[in-house]
C-alpha cells in the first residue's frame, strides 16, 4: 500500500523534478560519505600520527642511549691508546738519555786519543805492508785516531736512537693493532 502511494506521487511528480530529487539524494549521500570519511580518516590519521611520534621518540632514545654508550667506550679505548702511546714515548726518551750519556762519555774519552797523522807529500809507489797488520785480525778501534773515533761514535749514536724510534714506533702499532683486536672480537 505504502508503495503503491510512492509510485502514485512519482506519477505526479515532472520529470525534471525527479531529476532534481534524484540529484539532491545522491548529492546528500555523497557529501554524508565524505564527512564519514573524512572524520574517520582524520580520527584514524590522529591515531596513526600519535603512535608513530611515540615509536620514533623511543627509537631516538635507544638510538642516543646506544650513541652515548659508544662514544664512552670510544673514549675509554682512545685513553687507554693515549696512556700507552705515552709510556712508550716516555721509555724511548729514557734510552734516548742513556745512549746520549753513554755517546757523550765516549767522546770525551775519545779526545785523549792523538789526531789523525798528515800524509805524506810523496807517497810511496809500493808501499810496504804494516807491521801491525796480523793478517785479518780484529779491529777493535784501539787505532783510529780522534776524529775518526768520533766520526764512528756519532754515527753509532744516530743509528741507535733511529733503532730505538723504530722500536717505539712498531711498539705502539703493535700495541694499537692488539687492542684493536681485543676490542672488536
């Protein structure tokens, strides 16, 4: 009965005003569909927005906690490099002193010694073998006159303290290679 009094005012109604009605309805769903949607999207997107911002706050944290506790093992690793690296220094330099008292004592004992002869103007064609000479015997330095003396002195000196800044260099390579090492293992 209800529908046939709905199609009797349909029969009343003009065309263009079922058209007009037609329109206002799909119109009126269309617009209600949006606002459903866009309430719920904007409600659901609070949501979303506000639980993100939670999780990346706590990743932030766990980063900057991991970030601060590496950067304190950093610097422990770095001191402890720092100390060693002093301590060898700090030998080197010790043995440095001994060989430089060790080159001075020498030296100042080496200036007793009488210089070195001057050659004479007309040398000798076929000069006679040394009498001191023992036919391969070792030498020992006791012969060489002061300034050949020194001349040996000093040189023995710079090569000792270029061994001993060898030595202290490999030893803190050695030592950073080591604790490099220990520590990513």
């Amino acid at each position: 009965m209800y529908w046939q009094g709905v199609s009797i005012g349909a029969k009343l109604m003009s065309p263009a005003a079922k058209w007009i009605a037609a329109l206002v309805v799909i119109l009126g769903l269309v617009f209600a569909g949006l606002y459903l949607h866009r309430t719920g999207y904007e409600k659901g997107y609070k949501t979303a927005e506000t639980e993100g911002q939670l999780e990346l706050a706590q990743f932030k944290e766990k980063i900057r906690t991991l970030l601060e506790e590496q950067m304190k093992n950093q610097r422990e690793y770095e001191l402890a490099v720092e100390n060693r690296v002093a301590q060898i220094q700090k030998d080197k330099e010790n043995e440095v002193k001994a060989l430089s008292d060790r080159y001075n004592n020498l030296v100042i004992s080496l200036r007793n010694r009488p210089t070195r002869a001057v050659p004479s103007p007309s040398p000798d064609k076929n000069p006679a073998p040394s009498t001191t000479d023992s036919g391969g015997a070792r030498c020992t330095g006791r012969e060489l006159s002061r300034e050949d003396g020194e001349f040996l002195a000093r040189e023995a000196y710079r090569a000792d303290i270029l061994r001993k800044a060898l030595e202290a260099c490999r030893n803190s390579y050695d030592g950073l290679i080591s604790t490099q090492n220990r520590k990513t293992q």
